[in-house]
C-alpha cells in the first residue's frame, strides 16, 4: 500500500544502493508495524540483495536497549558472546556503567559485514541508545530511527521538500550551537531557563546520505543537550507522546531535574514511578527546535516534535548526543507557540515569538 513512499524513502532520505547491507526492525507493539516490514522487506530488493528484517518483543519504554537478539543479527554471535562471556552485555542493556571502549574494541575485532543502512521503527524508540551509537559513530551506518511511526506520516510530515528541511534545520543547529542559555515561555504557563554552555547544536534534516548520519522520520529539527544541572522553572505538558492529556502536568525543575510534579492526571503517575526506578531520568536531557512545514500531528510525539514554530524539551538520557547522563528512559515533551529567547556572552536574540520563527 506504501511501496512507493517507501521506495522514495530508500531512494532520498537513506540512498540506499547495491552495495549497501539494509537491516530493517520493529517490535510487536502495534499490529500494523509487523506489517509494514514486510513492504519494507519487499522493497528493499529492489535496492539491494543484502536485506535483513527483524521483529522483536516491545521493551515498553523509550530510550532502552534493543534486546540481545537484534544485537546478535546486527553484530553476530562471535562478538555477542565475547560481550557475555566478559559480563558487558547485561551492563550495557541495563545502562550500567560499562567500558565502551573495550566494547567497541571487541566489536570491531569480532564482526564483519555490519549493516551500512538501518531503518527501524519501534514503536519505543532507540534513538539514544548505544547500540545506536555503535552502528552510527563506530561503523558508520546510515540509520533512520522512526518511533511512534504512523504509516499516514508518508501523506503529510514525509512528503516535504527536504532541502528545505535539511537547510533549517542546519542553521538553527550552528544558532544552538553558539548560544550559552535559552528561556522558553508559553501562554498556558510553560517558562523555563536553562545552560547550552559548551554543548553543540545537532541538526535532523531527514538526509542520512553520508556514513554515521543519522536522525528521525520524519524529520525535521535543530536539537542539543542542555546543562543536566542547570535548568530552572516550570514546563507545562499537555500531550503524552502518543495522547492529549485530560489534565495539564506542570514538572518544576531545580538545578536541572524535575523537583515535583503538578496536576492529577494518569500519565503524572506513570512518570513518578519512572522516578522511582531511574532517579537519572529526571533531568533535563534535550532542547529542540522544530523545522518541517508539513508536520501538525500534536498527538503523535514523532511529528510533534517537527512541527514548524514549537520546541521541545525531554528529560532522561541524552550521553549519545553530547550530554552526560545515562539512563534507560528519554521522553520529549512539546511546547506549542512558544517564545523563546537564547544568548550568550554579550547577546541575546529572539529565536521564535509566539510560534513565529524570527530571522536568524
């Protein structure tokens, strides 16, 4: 039903090629994800010989390692059971503490034939994990990370000009980049301060055409991590990542991390008990800004987040991005028309008024 926006996904947003060894995941979560990779699988062929698709049990959080077996597909038994053998895969799955570059050395010396191309979409995502960042930063894989991905994305926030997507994105990344602090304000309440200081803007243009490149579908935002210490005051939520909210939540934060949590709403329970668990993923984890003029879904957090004219803001881990905290848990959470200032030493300047885009 998808073959040809898949077939123009493969073709412009991944270059997909012959040489190219394509790997393809989802999870059990929704019915019409382990459908769709069948189309997937299909159309791959027509790009290259060298497919693999896998499906494997939901992890029901976002931000958790993939289970051992796609990481026994993804980098074969031999390095998996060095990784067992010396006790470092239960560490890394469980985000411990672990010595990455005794992993990657034992990766690099064990595999061959690693994917070059990677499309998953799990309905949880696996954008800030380290077996992303291994397939990204050591191997150099293409990778399209697509949580949360609804098939009727290809109608809407995937049919965009992504040059134009791409162009935006990049310099709003070069602004993150350069600016030290930022200050988001909404009408509904949201008005929070927080440090950029030393941390680099990352731009997701939807174009993973060069080794390592790697980002969402849909595209389309500039994004960072912020200071895991240094934010301070409200953020107002109105959407769970895949829902509105019957009732607004507002987290406070102090020093970084969500000190409390107001309003009764089911969701507000969900996320204490999240604390409970993972005391790490309080803090602030990413700041974003969104650049695709054809995403508008509030509901669905995978497009939400893209939205022309809102930012974003997660808490969780972010040390595959830049940041420095390391827990299996990142949720993003949106706010709509906002007014956002950011600066540095000696400036300061408007990035967005009331959802406006100013010049940058």
């Amino acid at each position: 039903m998808y073959s040809d926006q898949i077939r123009e996904l493969y073709r412009t947003n991944l270059k997909v090629g012959a040489y190219d060894r394509l790997l393809v995941f989802t999870d059990d979560e929704k019915d019409y994800l382990t459908e769709l990779i069948e189309e997937f699988l299909k159309v791959g062929r027509e790009f290259t010989s060298q497919v693999k698709t896998f499906v494997y049990e939901s992890t029901k959080t976002h931000g958790k390692e993939p289970p051992e077996p796609l990481w026994r597909l993804t980098f074969g038994d031999e390095a998996i059971d060095e990784l067992k053998l010396r006790g470092l895969l239960d560490r890394i799955l469980s985000k411990e503490d672990y010595p990455q570059e005794e992993v990657i050395s034992i990766l690099k010396d064990k595999v061959a034939n690693v994917p070059s191309v990677v499309v998953a979409f799990p309905y949880f995502s696996t954008t800030h994990t380290f077996y992303r960042k291994l397939l990204t930063d050591v191997f150099g894989a293409r990778y399209a990370s697509m949580p949360l991905f609804d098939p009727t994305m290809f109608l809407t926030s995937m049919n965009v000009d992504w040059n134009y997507v791409a162009k935006l994105s990049r310099d709003i990344a070069d602004v993150l980049s350069e600016a030290e602090w930022a200050h988001v304000v909404s009408d509904y309440g949201t008005d929070i301060e927080f440090s950029l200081k030393g941390r680099k803007g990352i731009a997701d243009t939807g174009l993973f055409h060069n080794p390592g490149e790697f980002g969402n579908l849909p595209a389309g935002e500039a994004f960072t991590a912020p200071v895991e210490t240094e934010a301070y005051g409200r953020l107002v939520i109105l959407y769970a990542p895949d829902r509105e909210l019957v009732r607004p939540i507002t987290f406070k934060f102090i020093d970084g991390g969500v000190e409390s949590i107001e309003g009764f709403e089911d969701y507000r329970y969900f996320i204490e008990d999240v604390f409970k668990k993972m005391p790490e993923a309080r803090f602030i984890a990413e700041f974003g800004v969104g650049t695709n003029p054809k995403a508008s879904r509030p509901d669905n957090l995978l497009e939400a987040e893209k939205i022309l004219g809102t930012v974003h803001i997660a808490i969780g881990d972010n040390h595959t991005f830049g940041g420095m905290n390391r827990v299996g848990f990142h949720t993003d959470y949106v706010v709509f028309k906002p007014t956002v200032l950011i600066g540095g030493k000696g400036w300061e300047k408007k990035l967005l008024l009331k959802g406006k885009l100013q010049k940058i």
